[in-house]
C-alpha cells in the first residue's frame, strides 16, 4: 500500500522537475486515490481496473456521443405503437 504523504511528496516533486520542462501540471492522481481509498482499493489492481475502464470508454466514445440523438429518435417510433 502507498502511503499518502509519500504520493503527495512525489507529486510535489513530478510538478516542479516538469516546470522547468514545460510539462502539465500532473494533479490526476490526487482525485483517483481518494476515490480508490474511499473504496477500499488496497492493491495495484485498482489502478490498471481503472486504466482498462477508461480505454473502454474511450474507445466507446463514437457511439455514446450519437446515443442521446439514437434514443430521441426512437421516441416516435415507440409512441406511434
């Protein structure tokens, strides 16, 4: 298990080495684990469960954009029966 001071220390550190590398601020990690230690997440396995859930989702993408104009269309269709 990852201790919380150790995360945020190492945070720390990644967000000043990257200012001087014009990198992006790096905060991501600090909402994933408290969601993950609120859930009771106390192994690896929760990061790569979220990783592969987050592909999916991004690969899914396409068609969730275009399911809220599929479901409006189908309110007519449905209704006329």
């Amino acid at each position: 298990m990852v201790d919380a001071t150790q995360e945020m220390i190492t945070l720390g550190f990644c967000n000043i080495a990257g200012s001087f590398l014009l990198s992006m601020p790096i905060n991501g990690s600090f909402t994933r684990s408290a969601i993950n230690n609120a859930s009771g997440v106390r192994t690896p396995f929760g990061g790569l469960y979220t990783g592969t859930v987050s592909q999916v989702r991004v690969a899914l993408l396409p068609v969730l954009i275009r399911s809220g104009t599929i479901i409006l269309s189908l309110i007519p269709v449905i209704a006329k029966d």
